[in-house]
C-alpha cells in the first residue's frame, strides 16, 4: 500500500485489531479506526471474552484515542440479529449445525463495514484476521496465515474477489506470540487480553439458551432413533445435538459408542448409530463462492485438491465439480465422517482458498 494510503481498520477491541491499527499508524498510513457494536447495546459488562459489544467498545476507542487516530463506533446491532444471530437460531430449528462467524464476515464486515469505509474514501481495509492476501497472476488470492494454529482462511472462504481488492490482512504472516510481543512494544494496552469466544453473542457459551429463546419450538421433545428403526428414547429439543455428537446424547445400545448421525427436525428425530453409520464418500454443497482463477462453469472440475469441512479440520484430499445453480459436488477421497449439514466445505489447492459452499443436509444423511 502506498504509505498515504487512507485505511479504515475494522477495531474489534481485541488485541488484534489494535496491533493491526498501531502497525499501520506507526507505518505512516492515515487510519480511521471503526467499531461495530453488534449485539448488547449498552452493556459495558459484556465480559473480556467477546467481541464487538460491552467493553470491548470501550477498549477500542482507548487504544485510538491513545494513538491518536480518529475512531467512529457503528450500531450494528439490528443488521447483526437480522443477518447472523437470526440465521444462526433457524438453521438449529432446520437441524443443521451453522457457522456465523462467516456469515458476519459475509454480511456484515465485508459488505457493510467495507461499504462505510469507502464512502469515507478510504483506499483500503484492514482487519485482524490470521488470513494471507496475495497479489497472483489473475489478481488478488486468499490464502491461509502463515501460523496454521491461527489461520481464519475457513471462515472467510464468502469473500468475494472484488472485496479482495480493497481488503488488507496485516497479521496473516504472524504468530499469535508475534502479535502480543506487537502489543507490547507500541504500548496499546491490550496485549494480554483474552481471545475471544468462538460464538462472541452467546453467553458463557451455552448457544441452546439463545436458540431456545428466540426459537422456542427447538425445545419440543422427541424421539432419538437408532439407524435401524429402534427407538432409543427421548430428547427435550433438537437445538442440543449436532452431527458427530457422542457426548449427551442420554441414551445407550449394549454398551456400543452412539454417535449423531441425522437431524430429521420435521419429525423431531434425532438418529444415531455406530462411528462408521457417520462416514459420506460426497455431498453436495449450495451458494457456492467461487475465488479460483478456472472457469466457473457448471461441469468444470478441481481434482487433487484439499477438502475441509468444519473449521477444526485439517482437511481431506477430494474432488470438485461445479453443478448449475450456484451448487457444487464434493468428492472425498476416503469417506469422511462427521459431516454436519450447515456447516462449510472449504477447497484449498496448497495454501490457497479457491471456494467453498454451504453442505446440504441429505447429501451426507445416512439412510434410516
């Protein structure tokens, strides 16, 4: 970037952000400093393991204001609930097992938030995501971070190639350790605050008490079916299991290991069945974002390349062929297990993100 570059940093009040914000005012840009306030409007309580919301407001504003660098605060809080934490709660209802992480990058980052940066003329974006821009032959790429214990690249795989464009990614190339020893030499405050929770608008981590909430239905009881028709016993709400789930399930069949295996939310059915009733040899995915340089044609194919399909996976070698209507079919090279409808399949090749789609439920359902 051109060092009088204007650069809106998205400023979350985690310590990312903030090094991302000092780095660059240290580096002679001209930073604006902007933060969502997405959920909990008013409650500065709002723990030290969240984002976007309570203290975390106040945290970021300390650190512009101690680098001297202008910071706006955005009520984001309706967008927020309409777009991420409304979906979230009826994708429970459907059964499937969703990701808002990057529906909030999706909807409301990198299409909101980059809209409002650059109608205040910014050239730029950055955040403090753990994720590698790189200038390719075609144009910009999204590839993973360079510390794979850090790396965000799955939940950014919505990203489109024209956002790409005007997006920055400071820390892709840094430790978490890097980032802290950052902190502290530009004395912003924060270096030793926590991470933030993986789901940052459900307290305490208990997410069934926010779907229950808004989506009282999810609590109806109902059966739990083994795969062979028998039915186990019941269960006080589908909102509490997900595909792959062993732990909690409050049922036993002669000692042998249950696992989830379906959601059927219309019947209120919760299938399970032994580890190998949990493996797919391919699934079909749906709004499928295409980053790949090759053609996005129905028909066309990606072989060899790396399969992830949830954000804890390493990743499997598979196939990819493009269908009509914004779907895809992935292929895996041995059968996968634990595949959970709602969740993202993400295709690498090497380092790079080349697209990724939303899994369907019946593709990867056994049958009962």
């Amino acid at each position: 970037m051109n060092r009088r570059s204007r650069v809106v940093v998205a400023m979350s009040g985690g310590v990312d952000s903030s090094v991302v914000a000092a780095l660059l005012h240290e580096a002679g840009y001209d930073v604006i400093g902007i933060t969502l306030h997405l959920y909990g409007l008013g409650d500065r309580s709002a723990g030290t393991k969240t984002c976007c919301a309570g203290q975390d407001v106040y945290d970021a504003r300390r650190v512009a204001d101690d680098l001297g660098i202008p910071h706006y605060v955005l009520d984001y809080e309706k967008r927020f609930h309409d777009g991420v934490v409304q979906d979230f709660v009826d994708r429970y209802a459907e059964g499937v097992t969703p990701v808002p992480c990057v529906l909030c990058n999706q909807r409301v980052k990198f299409r909101d938030l980059l809209e409002t940066a650059l109608e205040l003329d910014a050239d730029w974006m950055a955040t403090g995501h753990y994720v590698r821009r790189v200038e390719g032959a075609f144009g910009p790429e999204l590839h993973r971070a360079a510390d794979a214990a850090k790396d965000q690249s799955y939940f950014l795989f919505a990203t489109a190639r024209s956002q790409l464009e005007r997006l920055r990614f400071p820390l892709g190339g840094f430790s978490k350790e890097q980032t802290r020893r950052a902190a502290v030499r530009t004395g912003i405050g924060v270096a030793e605050k926590p991470e933030s929770q993986d789901i940052c608008f459900v307290p305490g981590g208990n997410y069934r008490e926010v779907v229950r909430s808004l989506r009282p239905d999810t609590a109806a009881a109902g059966d739990v079916v083994h795969v062979d028709g028998r039915v186990l016993g019941g269960h006080a709400g589908i909102s509490g299991f997900t595909v792959g789930q062993r732990r909690g399930l409050g049922v036993a069949d002669a000692g042998r290991p249950l696992y989830v295996v379906r959601i059927d939310a219309s019947e209120r059915r919760v299938v399970v069945g032994p580890k190998e009733a949990l493996g797919v040899a391919s699934i079909t995915i749906r709004d499928v974002n295409w980053i790949a340089d090759e053609s996005s044609a129905p028909g066309t194919e990606l072989h060899d390349v790396l399969l992830r399909v949830r954000s804890t996976h390493r990743g499997t070698p598979g196939r990819v062929r493009l269908l009509a209507g914004g779907r895809a079919e992935v292929s895996f090279g041995a059968p996968e297990q634990a595949v959970a409808p709602g969740q993202a399949a993400v295709f690498y090749r090497d380092s790079r993100v080349l697209g990724g789609g939303w899994i369907e439920p019946r593709s990867c359902w056994p049958p009962v």
